[in-house]
C-alpha cells in the first residue's frame, strides 16, 4: 500500500516497520512514530470530520493537542470517546473514525489498569523543549532531585520540528545526548508522554503518564495503561513552548488550511508532506521556515502572502533566492473548495482596508497569527496574566513563589533565548532552594538569530466575502465564528465570560486551546476597548482531557473503600452469614440456615436468644481505653449522666450529645480502676468518640490528667445471651461465680482461660441473662469455639445484628443514627432518667433549656403496634392523625413522626415498631395511621417497652 | 492538594488532617447563666471571615493533636500554624 | 485442656506473599506485644523507669531491647516487645509510668505489622503514600503515621536504602491493605 | 427576535450540535442612579429571580442589582443544575416544591428556551440506614404533595440502565427514590431570561458594581456605598450567596454560615448514555448528562472555609473513582474541565431568609448546595416578603432567630442527600 504524501526519508518514524490501521472503514498503513494524524496525511487523507453545528468537512489544521479540527472515536482496541487524531499514537490495529458531535462510550467495563504514584523533587521541570532540556540539565547537574515531564513520545520539543543546528551538528544530536546525561543521573526522573494537566497549591502539579496506548492491543495487562503522577515539586519551571495562532478569515476551516508550524512538524518529525500547492500566510516571520522547508521538500510553494506592509525583507530575500514569490500588505480574505481546499483568496491590505482579491490555486494553506505562549499551568496556580501588545498574546506577569515559566511560554520564541533563559530559571530555582549550581553546566553552541522583523497583531480578516463574518470560524470545534461574537456583543455582553457562555467558544474539547486569545481580540476589536481588559476566560485544570478511569486509579471494585471484618470473618463467611455495611464494618446480619429467608432465620436467632442462649460478634463496638488521674472528671463533662459515681468493677450506660443538646453516641463505661475506664461506643460512633474525647481534652480542657486511647480492634466482644448463657459461661469459665450474686447485673469480672486473659461484663441489650466476653482477637476464634462447645447442649445459636436488632427493640433500647436522627435529645428518648441533675454542667446541659427542648410537641419515642397484629410497617413510614373515614385527605397532609424501627416479634407474636411522635407518650394508648401503599394502617400507640418491662428476666 | 505544617510532625498532604472551624471560641465558663441568644451563639455561629482567618486544625491521620493556623480563606495559603498553648498571632 | 490458638489476621494471605519475588518481599510480622504510652514531660526519670529513652524527635523509632520505641506524638509513644506477654507489658509500663502521671494501654492486637523488603519497596509505597519516603529523608530510624491507600499506617525506616520497611495497620484494615500491596506489587512480579 | 429550540433551527443536527441561540438582545449595561426603592445586592440567580418578581407580581421596577462581576457569575454559573424538591421536611419540601411549580412554567413566563428536562432524579441508596431514610423522605413528599417513589434496584436499572446493581460491589445498590418531576435546566438560560425579563421591566443591572459599605441611619440602611459610588436604598435585599457575609460584616450583622468551595466538573459530549439524574450519598457522586451530551458531576464540599472558587484536587479524584465504581461505562470518558463554587452552609443545611436588625434589610443565604433549584421559588417568595415588608409564609420557617429557639430544619441531620 503506498503513501504518496510520505517523504522518501528523514522523520522519526520507523520507516522499516509498517503497521495497518482502519479509518472510517478504509485499511490504511503507516509506521512507528506516526500519530493517526500524520498517518492520514501520509496517504492523503486531510479531511476527518464533518462539523458539529454546520457539517462542514474539517480536517487536521495543527499536530497536537491544539488542533481544533481532527476529532476521532478510537473503536479499537478498546472504544475510546473524542481523542485529537493528531495525539493519538499509531498503533497495529487501531481502528478509528472521525467524530463530528458526541464520542460513544464503550458499553463494557474497561480491564486495563490505572494508577497514581506520588513522587517528590527539588526542581519539576514541565516541558522537555530547548529550554526545559535546559533547565533540567542545570538541575541535574546541580544534583538536585528533578523530575522532566512531557507530554510528546520523544523529548525535543519544537526542535523536532525543525532544522536547527547546534554545537555545529543537528540539535537533535544535543537532543539525544541530554536525554542520555539525565538518564544517567540518579536523582532524576525523565518521563515522556507525560502530561502535566493541573498546577495546584505548594508545587503540587498533576501530570497523567500514558504507559501502554502506543503499543496498542500489545499492551502488557499487568501494567497500568495510564498513570497519574501526583509531584511535590520545590520549585516548578513550566517550559510548555508555545501554540501558533491563527487569522480568522472566510472560510477559513476547510481541510488543507493548517497551521505553518504544523507542516513543519508533519514534515520534518514525520517525513509527511501536507500538500503539493501551499500558500502560506503570516503576520510574522516564523511562517517563512514553514515555506521554504516545505519548497525544498519539493512542495510548490505559490506564494507567501505576509499581512504586514513591508513584510519581512530579509525572509522577502531568502524566498526569492529559492523562487518563492512573497506579496506583502496582503491577506487571505477567503478560500474556495469543498472537501479540500483549492483556492486562497488574497487581496491587498492596507490600513485595515482590504482590495480587490485573485484566487490562487492550493491544496494546502498555512496559516500563521503569531504564539501564543502556553500559560496554563502558570494560570492555573493564580498567576497573573499579562496582555503583551507586540506579540499579541497574553504572557505570564510575575514569576509565583516556586513557580517560574521559560522559554516560548514565557514570549522568548528564538532558540540560543530559550536554552539561555531555561538555564537561568534553573538556577534562580536552585538559588531559592540553596542548593548551589555545579561549576561545569555549558550550554551548546547556537547560531546568533537574526533579529526577526516586527510582527503584526491580526485577529481577523474583514469578511469581503459578503457573509458577513458567519463563515469566518473563531471556534472550529463549536463553529462559532465571528458574526456570533458579533451577535453576544449587540446583544449587550461586555464581558468575555458572557461572550464566551453566548457564543460557546472555548467549551468544546480543545478548550480554546487557539480560540481563546482571538476571542479576547475580536470582542475587544468590536467593543473598542484594549486587549487587556477584556482579559482571557479563566484556565481551569486540566490542561488536556484525562480518562475519568485514570483519576480513579486503584481505587476501584474491591480497592474502592476498606472493608473492615473482625477476627471472626472467614468463621461467619464459612458459617453462611448473611453481611450488612456498617460504615466500612461487615457484619453478619443473620446466619439463614438452608431453605430459610431472613425472617425465618431470625425469628429461629430470637427465639433462641429468648429461650435459650444466643451468640453475637460485638467486636466492631468502639473501646476507649480513658486513664488518668482525671478520666472520671473528663467523663462526667462528656455524658449526660454521672460517672465519677461508678464504683470500680461495675458497668453504666451513658448518653452522649452535642453542644447543641442531641444525642450523638451512647454505650456502656467499665470503670476498670479508679484511674481508669473502658468506654464502649456504637459500631458508627467509635473514630467520632474518641476524636470527640480528644477534641475537648486538648483544645479546652488541656489541664485534666487524662488520656484517650482506642482499643476497639484489641478486643473482641462476644455477648453470650439467653436463660441459658450462665451454664455456657459456668462452663467455659469454671473459676468464674457466675451467680446473681457473686456477679450481679451491670458489673465485670476479669478471669482467663489457659493463661489468656478474659473480661467477662453483665451487659445485656435484650433484656435477658447475658454475659459479654472480651479477650485479646489473636485467640477470638479459640474463644469463640469454646462458647460454641460449651453451649452446643443448649442449642447455642449465632446470631447476627438483624435478631440483635429485634431483641433490643422488644425492650425499647434505641439504636443511635436509626432510631435517632441528630434532632434527638436524650428527653425525646425517654432517658430523662440518663440526665444528671446533680452534675452543674456537661456538654450539651444548657440546650436542653432552649425554647424548641421545652415544646410537649416534641418528637418522642414510643413503641408502636399494628392493631391487625399482622402488618410489619416498612422503616421509614410516616405517621398521621387517626382518620375515621380512612380516607387521606389532600396534601399536604400533617404528620406526627416516623417509623424507625420495625420487626416480626417471636416474643410478642406479632409485629411492632419504634416511632418518633410528636407528643407520643401523651399519646400512649391511642390509634394513629400510617399510610401504607394507598391504605392507612391503624396502628396503637405504647410504651417503648414491649418485653418484660419489669426487667425480671436479666438475672435469668 | 496543599501541605500542611503539623507543629510536630511537618508537612503533610492536606487529606491527614481535618478542620476545626474558627479558633480561640472557648466553651463559656458557665453555660447556665448566659442567655438563649448568647449560648445559640456559641454553639452555631462563628467567624466567616473572608482573608486572614485563625482556625483549628486537627492531624488525625498523623500525631492526633490540634493545632491553629492562620489562613487566608481567599488564596487558602497557610501564613503560620501555632500550638493551641501559643497565643494567637499578631497579623497585620 | 489445649493451649488456646493464635489465629493471624493476615493467614489467609501468607500463600500470596510467599510468591512474591525479592524485590517486593511482604511478610507479615509475628505477635507482638505493643503499649500505647502516654507520657510529658520525659526524662531521666521516665528513662530511669522504663529502661528506655523515649525519643522526643517527631517521625522517630528506636531500638528498645528486642522492641521498638516509636514516637505517636509529643506525649504518646508505641512501646513493643517480643519477650514479654502483652499483659506483662502493659503491667510493666503502666507501673513505670503512672507514679510520673502518664499511662499505659495493651494495644498489642489493635495493629499488625508488615515487613516490606526489596529493591521496589519503595515504589510500591510511592502508589499510596503522599509522604517522601527517599532514603536521604526516610532513613533508618525514621518513622511516620500517615495514609496508605486508605488505610492509616505507621510506617517504620529499617535501612538506610529504603528497601526495608515495616508498615503497622489497624488489624481490622489488614486484610484491605494486604490487598492494596498485592495489586500494587503486580506490575513488579513481571520484572525479570 | 429568534429563539429557535435545538431542533427547529437545523436539521438534521448532529447530536450534540447546540443550544438554542440566545435573543438579539439581552439587557443594558446602565450608569447607577442616585437611588433606588429596593437594591438587590448580588446579582446571581436569586438577586435577578426577585427583580423579575418585584417587577412581574408586584409591579415594583424602582430597581437596581448590583453585581460585583458579571451576571450570574458566580454559583449560577458554576453549579450542576439539579433540580428537585424530595426534601424531607415539610418546611424544605414548601419552598422547593414552590420552586419546582414555578420552574415548570418558567419557560414561558421568560419566554426564554431555559431547557428545563423533567427527566427524574434518583438518590440511591447503599445501606440499610440510607434506606429507611430514603423510605421517611418519600412517604413524607408523597404526604405533602411532591412526586416521590421507592425504587427497587431492578426498577432502578429500568430508570437508568447504566447504574451499577450488581450486588458484588462494594456498596450495592439497595434501592433508590425516584421523583419524575425533577431535572435539570441550563442555567446561564435560566439568569439570562430572569436578567432580560428585568431588564426589559425597567429595572437596572449594574455589574462590576461591588458593595464596600452601607449608609445607615438607626436601624434604618439609607445607602449602599460601591464601586460605583453610594446609591440610595429604600429597602436591600441580601443575595450574595458565598459572600454574605462578607456584607454582614459591613452591617454588624452575625450570621451562622460558612463559606466552603465545592467543586464541579463536566466530560466531553457524549452519546446518551444516562437519561436521569443520579445522586448518591455513601458512594458521594451526583451526575446528569446535559443537553448536548456531557456529563456533569458534583464532588464534595471542601471541608475549610475558602472563598477561591476552587478546591482540591483529591476530591475530584475521589469522585472519578465513586463515579467509575457506580458507572462501569464511564471509565473512559474524559475530563475536560473543573471548577469551583463557593457555597455557603448554614448550621442545619437549610437556608437563612427573613429580617434582620435593620428593618429595612433582608437576608436572604446559606442555600449550601439548594440554591440553583430554589432560584424562582425564592425569587417569588424574597419579592412578596420584600412587596408586604412581611416575611412570605413559606420563608417564614427559616428565619435567623431559630438558632436561637433551636427550632432548626435539620436537612442533614436528616440525611437527606444534599445538592
């Protein structure tokens, strides 16, 4: 297969290896080096596209990320959306087509992995051009920790573009031999492909590595396809070079009109001839070399037309030596064809009046506006953007701390001004960081410039073409042109970022990457105002489009959040349970043996709780181990209730609330010693508690002698509950006296079993006989066996934390952040009891004095019970007013509270429920509704307490 | 993502540690005497303060401890961090 | 009756770290037994009790007989031991250390320790830890409480070269983690 | 003038292609007068919203909006448009619910193709707790009149088939709420057609125009003293959303908000690939795809006060990786730009409106992350508040002084999804 645009040699490409790819259905070839788009040219193929708005045939008009015209859909080897043809990497396979409106997602997982690496250096040099090249160089001679990133396959920047020469050889040859230095030095790390996208606060910059994409479906799978580096940088050179800028002119966006220093770069790094017939035209000297390279590749070059009177006489000379025919004070005011173009248009130009113009037939028209600097990463860590009338773009202003810009980014556009200033902000960065600059750090010998002649700062073409500036594209990916920001100024828009939200220039994929700065040129043109104060939109990271799979990284399936277990896991997993998210815990809910649904499994886990003895994995409950001299003091501010009064070897519950009076937390206190408690929490509450804890003992109470320390993974905890529990502790613990008491209700005895250490606490949250055991989670499952064993006689069950649930409902033991909702005050509860009179403050004391706390209307929990006895109210329900027609009057309709908790009772042989209601224990006794799927449920009101409300049964 | 001086473990990616709000608010010697309004606000209302801001920082991914800082809430810079036994800084 | 088995958080992974090769060795540390101590101001009479200086340069460990001295804080260090049981440890310490008005917490099983040896160590932490780990700033001695992944970690500087590391975790958070190191190793099972 | 919807100007369009042209003409860009009968200070969503009511309900045109910027430049520019009224409690439900009545006829009221999508919202739900808290909200909407329904996971593929239900994740999808009346609208369309309708009413948009003080007199404000010199006051209304109190400050007034960054961000076009809006809690993302086929995302707030309008980064990684574990099929579509808001946040997540100790000033802040979908409803109501000198009924519940009662409307302490 033949590519007739292909040059006979030179380019970067791998000329002896071919490799097949497939555009818009047609098998093409091309080589290693190639990106799709310098692929397409090879054989031929200018045009990818059709327009969004428009339809117009657009095609490559830049070689990289700047181009606004060649958007493609990759379908393999994996479905990618709207990538730039001209940054996509040739690879054997790729399949590819061109893209006018919306990019298609694929519609199965992606498999490849991402990554982040964090990565810490002295000096982070962005950009590996003459001047970063440079500037990395005197780093790393320095022997400072550098990292040199850059987003092309190959270090060179625009030397890879061009023919310059330096040390009297080809610069690539310096090139090469940089790369090489730097790769020898230790500290430094050399990443191409790698695009730095975002600058953020402290010399953070964000930089997104493509690993595997040029190698296509060979593509190794145990290596990340995209990695982020996440860079601390001491100090940051941006060297990101430049982005030429076009001239708006009519119909200025067919295929064939192109950037000059793209064909230079098609040409040179590519071996790629854009054209036969160029007609190049420029308001500066930089367009020339793109002419004459192009002419001596054997393109005919048919004129350069130069907007500036005089044009540039020296370039005038080197041209007419090589036959090239220059006009000046002339501009191309429109172009003619269809799929490609074949005319240019060019007309006189003279004080901003455009003559009569003669076609002149091309296939290819450069086109260039003058640079502007690539500011975005400086822009994006604030700083200040400077309007530079001679070179008509917007430049950086004051260097940032540990943040400076070189070479074309900075306005410096010739080759010896690069390599100088690269090494100069090298060193003023190693100078800020005190790490002296090495003696030897020579820099290569450039040809002396000649000074080019001064540039002209041209928007826009007047449209001559009697459209009126709507065929004169300011924005090609939006195709907005100029009669539409003509449109957002008569219609009374003054700012850019209006002009830019009513036009749409700048959102499209490129970001206005080459619209942005004529945007800011044109309305200030049409609204006669400077440049300058029309200022730019602001630059947002990042820099170039980033996979959202690439900011995920790892963090993905299984990786996604920690899942915390207990020592007991693989026993629940093996024993069939049934797990429930409880903040990053797993927990066994129920444990539904064959044939069971969850209700079965818990009503059998209940009834074996109540009538025989029961077994739960309560390690996931917090510990906070509190010690000091002071611990009953910190406790005593902390609870609603008194501690200070806990006697040694007993247990009390406690309430917890915010200053603002609502419950956040309760559990149970085991004073361990006069000096020292164990406090437990909820499962949710334990970080909260003890930063709580800390949060008062430090930043308000730093003079009490205590210390908070979590030990909530230290020990399991495993209740032992039912009528049956003591023979299971009896046996298990047999130098424990189990008896009421020996060992009454609410107290804990330490003891151990073959020399390990055991807790054992009277605690019980189902209101029956129950023991908790805590020991150290290396012997959880020994222990937990031996539980097991002992209670096999008894039937001993395991339960999880739905039965764990039901048990404490019957006794109307709240479940914090279920059955309260942070609107909760401990009152609201019920707990009044829980609430120290004695005590003259404690956090959260002085709300309850608050007009809201004393309102009777006040939500309160009472129990519930459907009067059908057969309805188990979903959780969440809402309750209203008993309605004797049992109709549901229109909204909106009053409601008097919720249901928070709802089961099947084994107990009490019928469903019953938790609810917060407004007044609700005036209400005890009475019907309410609740509304259920089109009916209304009558449901009584009752006490909290359903089971055994005398509490006989905690002694067994 | 900024760095964050811990007064004792140094700086530190901005995820280990997590705010406190406005500094130097002490809990009131004696709640019980003051006034609704007065206790409303010390429980909800605090400084929004738009440029220099002292505020409290905890470094819970770190040494647990707390700590102040001086911060501008317009540029987000970090201008001094100081222990809460320090007394607060004087800016201009 | 039978001696009361230990179970490892992390059995169910030994056979993973076992295939890993040299450049990213993982092992799990065996039992230990660990103290939270909280102490201020240290001295020569804490030192005088306890056997041990306890360091006072933040993002520090020392050597404590068979153990391990690591500074949690200004007045909070993680005293380990292998010699002693946990609550002998604890016993010890907290005798040494109430009379000074500090305190003494058993949290042997709160955390389990990871050695992590090899040429690559470092790179595999570098995937989720934000910390500089270089051998020049995180040397031998050197210690640091901060996220890996996830999950908050005590990382321990045993070399000189960074190629020898102890990371301590919450044990709940173990078995995320030990799957956090696996996947962050592949790519260096392929290195030949 | 032309005001084409997306489909009558060309066809056929290629997906994507544009919005309906905005009019010929939009406001003017008028010198200060001396006075006003009402300043309106800030001039985004809710400052323009009730200029286009004083004008169109109560005939009041005496009328200026300062805005320190541009129009609508601040959060109306930067939010991710969701709008929705399934709060949870009846005072929240009352305003959003008015809101949204309001929003379906905005279109024509502004004559403005605002692109308002009634295409639903999902809040997913990940545990067993966000489940009987998403059940309470729906009883408690379908209760008080707003659309609301439980959704199944199955149901919730059928809504929107690209949501991961697998059960094997780490957070599965348990259920959702589902209201069919929200969606999404396009918000420069939204300020543009309130701006215009003032704007042709008389009343007077005044940008790069920012407030240094006030004039007062007693418990009277005579006077807002600006950039553009002191202009006289009958009465002002408080619109600044993030910078509130940057304003009260200048009054003495303490209001209990903190001014957070909250970050957004948006892909590239894309075919559709997600019909609804799609809110989730526990795995924290909020996504929609908007009219020409990108994705908009919601991230978290940053936890510090910051009035950058910008945050940190991690957040947006952090987001990407909830965004990829809920939507597989996202992996590969690209980021293209983020951004940042400053949202104010008051105590109990609801907002602050009502009096102040001026009587002639009100406040009108602490939307948090509500205010986009707010913007009519609020509008109407701050205009009659301001028209009777009397707090609108519906406003009346989120007066200042319920921190002192302690009679908070408690959206988070509820759980009600934000945003």
């Amino acid at each position: 297969m033949s590519t007739p645009f292909r040059t006979p040699s030179g380019g970067r490409i791998d000329r002896a290896t071919t490799v097949e790819f497939t555009f818009e259905g047609q098998t093409l070839t091309g080589h290693p080096g190639d990106t799709l788009a310098s692929a397409l040219l090879a054989n031929g193929r200018h045009q990818v596209a059709t327009s969004i708005k428009l339809g117009r045939p657009r095609g490559i008009a830049a070689a990289w990320a700047e181009d606004p015209g060649g958007l493609v859909q990759i379908e393999e080897p994996f479905p990618e959306p709207m990538l730039l043809a001209s940054t996509v990497e040739l690879s054997d396979g790729l399949v590819a087509h061109g893209l006018p409106g919306q990019g298609r997602l694929a519609d199965v997982p992606d498999s490849a992995r991402y990554d982040a690496v964090h990565h810490h250096v002295d000096v982070l040099v962005v950009g590996a051009g003459p001047a970063g090249l440079a500037a990395a160089l005197t780093a790393a001679r320095a022997g400072a920790r550098v990292a040199l990133v850059d987003e092309q396959s190959e270090a060179g920047g625009s030397l890879l573009s061009g023919t310059e020469r330096l040390d009297d050889a080809p610069a690539l040859q310096w090139v090469a031999a940089a790369v090489a230095e730097l790769a020898a030095s230790p500290e430094v790390l050399h990443l191409q492909r790698t695009t730095a996208f975002g600058s953020y606060d402290d010399g953070f910059v964000l930089a997104l590595e493509r690993r595997t994409d040029h190698l296509g479906a060979a593509a190794p799978k145990h290596v990340s396809r995209q990695r982020v580096w996440r860079i601390r940088a001491r100090a940051i050179v941006v060297a990101t070079g430049a982005h030429e800028r076009p001239v708006v002119f009519a119909d200025n966006d067919r295929p064939g009109i192109m950037l000059a220093g793209a064909a230079r770069t098609f040409l040179h790094r590519y071996g790629v001839l854009p054209g036969r017939d160029a007609v190049v035209f420029t308001t500066n000297d930089s367009a020339y070399d793109a002419a004459l390279d192009l002419h001596r590749a054997g393109v005919q070059v048919q004129a350069v037309v130069d907007a500036r009177p005089e044009g540039s006489p020296r370039r005038r000379e080197d041209c007419e030596l090589a036959g090239i025919r220059v006009l000046s004070g002339a501009v191309v005011t429109g172009t003619q064809g269809v799929e490609r173009v074949t005319h240019a248009l060019v007309a006189p130009f003279a004080d901003g009046e455009v003559g009569a113009s003669t076609a002149i037939g091309c296939d290819l028209l450069l086109v260039s506006g003058g640079w502007n600097p690539a500011v975005h990463l400086y822009s994006q860590a604030r700083g200040r953007l400077r309007y530079d009338d001679a070179l008509g773009a917007f430049v950086p202003g004051e260097d940032l701390d540990g943040l400076s810009v070189t070479g074309s980014a900075a306005g410096v556009l010739d080759l010896p001004g690069c390599l100088a200033d690269g090494q100069r902000r090298a060193r003023a960065a190693l100078t800020a960081l005190a790490i002296p600059p090495a003696g030897e750090d020579r820099l290569p010998a450039a040809p002396e410039p000649a000074v080019p002649a001064a540039p002209l700062v041209l928007w826009r073409v007047p449209d001559t073409s009697g459209a009126d500036g709507s065929t004169s594209f300011v924005d090609l990916q939006r195709d907005a042109t100029v009669a539409d920001i003509a449109r957002a100024v008569g219609a009374g828009l003054r700012s850019i970022e209006h002009v830019k939200r009513y036009t749409t220039i700048g959102t499209a994929h490129d970001q206005g990457k080459t619209s942005g700065v004529l945007t800011s040129g044109i309305t200030a043109e049409l609204l006669g105002i400077p440049v300058q104060d029309t200022g730019t939109t602001t630059f947002r990271p990042p820099y170039t489009p980033v996979a959202f799979a690439a900011l995920a990284g790892r963090d993905r399936g299984r990786l996604f959040d920690p899942e915390r277990v207990t020592a007991l896991h693989e026993w629940h997993v093996a024993a069939g349970a049934v797990f429930e998210d409880v903040g990053q815990w797993k927990r066994p809910r129920h444990y539904p043996q064959p044939g069971e649904d969850m209700a079965a499994a818990v009503l059998r886990e209940c009834a074996a709780a109540r009538t025989g003895v029961g077994i739960l994995d309560g390690s996931t409950l917090g510990k906070i181990d509190v010690q000091g001299a002071d611990a009953a003091v910190l406790l005593d501010r902390l609870y609603t209730n008194l501690m200070s009064s806990l006697k040694v070897g007993s247990v009390r519950y406690g309430v917890m609330c915010g200053v603002d009076g609502m419950v956040i937390d309760d559990g149970t206190v085991l004073r361990l010693a006069e000096d020292r408690f164990l406090v437990l929490t909820t499962t949710g509450g334990a970080a909260k508690v003890l930063d709580w804890m800390e949060e008062w003992v430090q930043t308000e109470w730093p003079d009490l002698r205590v210390h908070c320390t979590s030990v909530t993974e230290q020990w399991v905890t495993f209740p032992v509950v039912g009528p049956r529990s003591r023979d299971v502790i009896g046996a298990v613990f047999p130098d424990v006296d189990v008896t009421n008491e020996a060992f009454p209700f609410m107290t804990w005895r330490d003891t151990t079993l073959d020399g390990v250490p055991v807790r054992l606490a009277r605690i019980s949250f189902s209101g029956e006989l129950a023991y908790e055991v805590y020991v150290n989670p290396w012997y959880a499952i020994a222990v937990w066996q031996r539980l097991l064993e002992a209670g096999r006689p008894y039937g001993i069950t395991p339960y999880g934390t739905e039965t764990m649930h039901v048990l404490r409902a019957e006794k109307g033991y709240p479940i914090i952040g279920q059955d309260t909702d942070g609107t909760v005050s401990p009152h609201d509860l019920g707990m009044a009891w829980a609430v120290s009179k004695k005590k003259p403050d404690f956090v959260g004391k002085r709300s309850f004095a608050r007009v809201e706390n004393q309102n009777p209307l006040r939500k309160q929990l009472v129990g519930l019970l459907p009067v059908d006895r057969e309805t188990v109210l979903p959780e969440g329900s809402q309750i209203v007013e008993f309605l004797a027609d049992g109709q549901l009057p229109p909204p909106p309709v009053p409601m008097l509270g919720h249901v928070t908790s709802s089961y099947r009772s084994a107990e009490l042989a019928r469903p019953f429920a938790l609810a917060l209601v407004r007044g609700g224990r005036e209400r005890i006794g009475e019907t309410v509704h609740v509304p259920l799927n089109g009916t209304l449920v009558p449901v009584e009101v009752t006490g909290s307490v359903l089971v055994d409300p005398e509490g006989a049964r905690r002694d067994g | 993502m900024q760095l964050i001086a811990c007064p004792w473990c140094g700086p530190r990616e901005e995820v280990e540690f997590s705010y406190g709000g406005q500094a130097h608010v002490p809990y009131p010697d004696s709640p019980a005497e003051l006034s609704d309004e007065e206790w409303a606000h010390y429980v909800f209302f605090r400084d929004n303060t738009k440029g220099r801001f002292a505020e409290r920082w905890n470094h819970n991914a770190g040494c647990r401890r707390w700590f102040n800082a001086i911060r501008d809430t317009t540029t987000y810079r970090f201008e001094s961090v100081y222990r809460l036994d320090d007394p607060k800084p004087v800016t201009p | 009756m039978a001696e009361l088995l230990r179970t490892h958080p992390l059995e169910a992974w030994a056979a993973a770290f076992e295939r890993l090769p040299d450049t990213v060795g993982i092992a799990a540390e065996p039992y230990v037994a660990m103290v939270d101590v909280r102490l201020a101001p240290v001295g020569a009479e804490s030192s005088a009790a306890l056997g041990v200086d306890l360091p006072t340069a933040p993002n520090t460990w020392v050597p404590a007989g068979t153990g391990r001295v690591v500074w949690l804080g200004p007045d909070e260090w993680l005293l380990t031991s292998t010699t002693e049981a946990p609550e002998e440890l604890e016993a010890r310490v907290r005798t040494a250390v109430l009379p000074l008005g500090g305190s003494a917490t058993d949290v042997s099983a709160q955390r389990i320790g990871l050695r992590l040896t090899g040429a690559r160590v470092r790179d595999v932490l570098a995937k989720g830890c934000s910390i500089d780990l270089h051998p020049r700033v995180f040397g031998r001695g050197s210690s640091a409480q901060t996220a890996l992944g996830q999950a908050g970690v005590v990382l321990l500087a045993l070399s000189d070269s960074g190629d020898d590391v102890v990371v301590l975790v919450r044990s709940s958070f173990a078995g995320y983690l030990a799957d956090w190191l696996l996947d962050a190793a592949l790519e260096f099972t392929h290195d030949s | 003038m032309s005001l084409g919807s997306p489909h009558a100007t060309r066809t056929p369009r290629t997906p994507g292609a544009d919005l309906p042209e905005h009019p010929d003409a939009l406001w003017r860009s008028p010198e200060p007068k001396r006075s006003y009968d009402v300043v309106v200070v800030g001039g985004g969503g809710h400052g323009l919203a009730t200029a286009h009511y004083l004008a169109k309900n109560h005939g009041i045109t005496n009328v200026a909006v300062l805005e320190k910027g541009w129009l609508a430049g601040g959060n109306m520019a930067r939010n991710t448009t969701i709008i929705r009224s399934n709060y949870l409690w009846d005072e929240s439900s009352g305003i959003y619910e008015h809101a949204l009545k309001l929003w379906e006829g905005l279109e024509e009221d502004l004559g403005y193709p605002i692109l308002f999508s009634q295409r639903g919202v999902l809040n997913l739900a990940h545990t067993l707790q966000d489940v009987r808290d998403s059940v309470r909200r729906v009883e408690a909407n379908k209760l008080n009149g707003v659309d609301a329904e439980w959704l199944e996971p199955d149901e919730v593929r059928k809504v929107c088939p690209v949501v991961n239900t697998s059960t094997d994740i780490r957070y599965p999808v348990l259920g959702a709420t589902y209201q069919p009346r929200a969606g999404i609208a396009k918000h420069d369309y939204v300020a543009w057609g309130f701006a215009r309708r003032a704007d042709e009413a008389g009343i007077d948009l005044i940008q790069d125009c920012e407030v240094t003080g006030f004039t007062t007199d007693g418990d009277r404000v005579t006077g807002v003293q600006t950039t553009r010199g002191t202009i006289g006051a009958g009465t002002v209304a408080l619109c600044a959303a993030g910078n509130t109190s940057v304003l009260t400050d200048m009054l003495g007034i303490r209001v209990p908000i903190q001014s957070h960054p909250l970050q957004a961000l948006v892909s590239e076009l894309l075919e559709p690939v997600h019909p609804t809006v799609v809110m989730s809690n526990a795995v924290h993302v909020y996504v929609s795809q908007a009219h020409k086929g990108e994705l908009v995302m919601g991230a978290g707030v940053d936890s510090y006060n910051g009035y950058g309008q910008r945050g940190a980064f991690h957040i947006i990684e952090r987001q990407m990786a909830a965004a990829v574990e809920l939507f597989p099929v996202f992996a590969r579509a690209h980021l293209l730009r983020t951004w940042g808001g400053i949202v104010d946040v008051s105590p109990d997540a609801s907002p602050i409106v009502g009096r102040t100790p001026y009587e002639n000033v009100y406040l009108n802040c602490g939307w948090g992350t509500g205010g986009f979908k707010a913007t009519p409803g609020i509008g109407s109501a701050l205009a009659h508040t301001i028209a009777h000198d009397e707090p609108h009924p519906l406003v009346t519940p989120f007066s200042l002084d319920r921190f002192v009662t302690g009679a908070l409307v408690d959206e988070h302490g509820a759980a009600a999804v934000a945003h």
